[in-house]
C-alpha cells in the first residue's frame, strides 16, 4: 500500500504531540501532506516540522474543504465543539475520517450522527476509543466471555483526573466551560462509558447520577490570595500553584506554551489563564461525580469520576458468581480471586499503546476498506455517546432516566425545533 496521506485539523497538543509524532515515527506507513490551525505559532511549528509548502497549510478549515481533495483522510484533533460539523464536512468532501470523542458535544448533534454514519458506508469513520485496544481490557473481555469466574454481575470503576490534570483541563483550561465543550461524563469519559458498553455487552437501559463543582469556586478565594499564582502569598503551600503544576510538569507545559522552556513559561504565566488562581477562574464544571448504571442484560455498574487524586489512574472492580477481578491501568494489572481458590492470580501486562494501535488500525482500514468490521467505528459509540448525555440530565434533574425513552423524547425535540427554524427562515 502507498502512504497514507493525512491532513491534521488542530496542531495543537493531540496534533503535535500525538499524531505528529506517530507520523513521524512511522513516516513509512502515513505523512502529514496538510494541516488547519487557528494559531499562528502552532501553525507555523508544524508547518515546518513536516516540511510543508504554504499552499498546504491553513488558518481556516473553510479555506482547506474549498480545495479540492488533497489527502487520503484527515485526523479531526480541534475543539471539542467543532468535532462533529468538521468530520461531517470531510465525510461529504470525500475523505475518511479519524475523529477524537465526544464526537458530538450536543444533542442536537449527536441526533443527526447516525444519519452522517449511514450516509457514508463507503468511507472509514471512525473515533478514537483506544481502550478497545488496551491488551488489558481485551483480557477482561475474554475472561467474562469464557465464564470461567461465572457470570459478570457489577462492575465499581473508578475514574481518576488527577488534581494537576483536572485543574489544567477542567479549572483553567479549555474544558472549563461546559457550554463551550460538553460535560464532563463526555469530555472526561466518553472513554470509560463506551469500555463500560464493550466489557458488559450492553447498552445501558436506565442511569442516575449525583455530582457538582465543589472546591474550585470563588467562595474558597480567601482575602489573602492573590488572583494570580505568581502574585500569591499562599503560592508555597497551594497544590494547584501555577508555577508548581507547569514548571514540573513537562507534559502539561507543552499546552501552555508552543516553545516551553522555564523562561517563556514564567513569563506567560505572569497573566493570562494558565496563571490564574484555581479560584477565581470562570468554570463551571463538576469536580466530582458518580453514576449507577443498568444495563439491559441487567448487569450494573458505578462511574466515580473524580479531580481529588494525587495521580491520574483508572481502576475497576467485577464482581462474578464464582469470583471477583481487580484491574488497574496505571500499574498494568488484573488480580483474579476466584471464590473456590484461596491462592490469588496475577496478571502484569507490557504497557501498550492503545491509541497508537488505534491509529495504526485506521490507516491500515484507509487501504483494507473493512467497512463493516471497524474495530472503533463512530456508529458503534453512538449508545454510549447517548448515555452520557443523559446522564448529565439525570444529574441536573436528579432523576433516574431511562435512556430509550430519554432518546426517543431527545430525537423530538430535537426535530420539532428544526422545524420552526425552517418554518421562521
């Protein structure tokens, strides 16, 4: 097969960082012919990295669909908010498309996803869910496939952002706002809801869920803080002082500054909203949050979804008829305790890649075409794109919702409104 050509929509951390680097790194297989970024320093910084000519390198993604068709497939890495208008535009024009979850960041959206999917069989559409790739979770698959340890019954998963993590993502940065993105149990965990789906076999049939912003509220901005970090008395003691979290935090210094050097990142943290007090930021978005789901072969589950942890980690309890399994993603385990043996079995994986997987899986579908068996196809993660959105409607409403009728009534609305625009138009 020829390379695979690929455009990259949004050059910043997942373009860059990500898929930047896997291209780079198998330069043999795919390579980067085009990019759209809104900012010019991001732009310019990949521009060069992939030696690319000016004609092939855009600030606007209307300027980049007005040219013909100049790659096999593009990586939709932008906004969490242009996700689904940009992957429908590429499907139209032609391409296949790899796009980053939520694939759609509202209802309204998420209603016309199916269509965009049955409407474009012939192309490869699909999302980024690299947990389907883990070796660990197709271990667990296998196991409650096998029924060696009974019948899977409850699963308790935990899913913790980190304190760093959730107040680079969730406090000052670009997920702060709900309204801007989606919420949480999306931007967070459209991850966890759809392995939750995978491992159980599922679609979840009713779900309620409890959870608000707690800590990082301005009633916690005591007189003598500062608005930003840099000017704050308190900046020794603070576990989410700015400088802190971005001067050791190579990772997440990367998001606040093209060229994050110490110098540039104590100069940009002086203003602007990496450096503000966690404070006195304008989110909105829970800091915790927990859900209890059925499933429609009745098995149940909890979500804890959770910003108060030291370190970012995913773990889970199953719960079976003959035994129980702890799994734990940060130390690449699964513990089995079968009820019948008093000895303990462990099982320590190599650590994978799962989205480097994924992705090579895309480009190989790019050539192989097997459009009916996509391993992460977009219309296989629309149940649990839904679930999540009525989950952040049971939490408001603090009700428990059943998810058919909560579509049913969603998919309405949704077509009644569209009406009256067009009726108003």
């Amino acid at each position: 097969m020829n390379k695979v050509k690929l455009a990259i929509i949004g050059a910043g951390v997942r373009g860059r960082y990500t898929y930047g680097e896997f291209i780079k790194n198998n330069n043999d297989m795919c390579e980067v012919v085009a990019v759209v970024e809104s900012k010019i320093g991001r732009r310019q910084k990949f521009k060069e990295m992939f030696n690319l000519s000016e004609d092939k390198v855009f600030e606007d993604i209307n300027d980049f669909f007005q040219k013909e068709k100049i790659a096999d497939a593009v990586i939709v890495c932008s906004n969490d908010n242009t996700h689904f208008y940009i992957a429908a535009a590429a499907l139209e024009k032609g391409y296949d498309v790899l796009v980053e979850g939520p694939v759609a960041n509202n209802l309204d959206k998420l209603v016309h996803l199916k269509d965009v999917c049955e409407n474009n069989k012939d192309r490869v559409f699909m999302v980024v869910m690299p947990y389907r790739y883990s070796n660990l979770f197709l271990k667990l698959k296998e196991i409650i496939a096998s029924k060696e340890m009974g019948s899977l019954i409850n699963i308790n998963y935990n899913s913790y952002i980190g304190y760093e993590k959730f107040v680079h993502n969730f406090v000052r940065g670009n997920w702060r706002l709900d309204s801007d993105t989606a919420p949480l149990i999306l931007t967070n965990s459209c991850y966890d809801l759809d392995i939750l789906e995978f491992l159980t076999n599922s679609q979840c049939e009713k779900i309620s869920s409890f959870g608000q912003l707690n800590h990082f509220t301005r009633k916690n901005l005591q007189m003598n803080m500062s608005e930003l970090c840099i000017r704050c008395s308190k900046d020794e003691e603070c576990p989410y002082c700015a400088q802190r979290i971005y001067l050791n935090n190579e990772e997440m210094s990367k998001a606040v500054h093209i060229n994050p050097t110490k110098e540039n990142l104590k100069d940009i943290l002086k203003e602007g909203q990496y450096g503000q007090c966690v404070y006195s930021c304008d989110n909105n978005v829970s800091d915790n949050l927990i859900s209890i789901l059925k499933f429609k072969n009745n098995i149940t589950a909890t979500l804890n979804i959770s910003a108060f942890t030291k370190e970012e980690n995913r773990n889970m309890t199953l719960m079976f008829t003959h035994g129980e399994i702890y799994a734990d993603l940060q130390d690449n385990t699964i513990t089995i305790k079968k009820f019948t043996n008093e000895k303990e079995v462990v099982i320590k994986f190599d650590k994978d890649n799962g989205e480097e997987q994924l992705i090579k899986d895309f480009i190989n579908e790019i050539g192989n075409r097997n459009l009916d068996n996509l391993k992460s196809s977009v219309l296989s993660t629309i149940n649990s794109h839904v679930t999540g959105f009525a989950c952040e409607f049971a939490n408001v409403s603090e009700t428990v919702v059943d998810i058919d009728e909560f579509w049913i009534q969603s998919c309405e609305m949704t077509n009644e409104i569209e009406k009256l625009i067009l009726l108003n138009k």
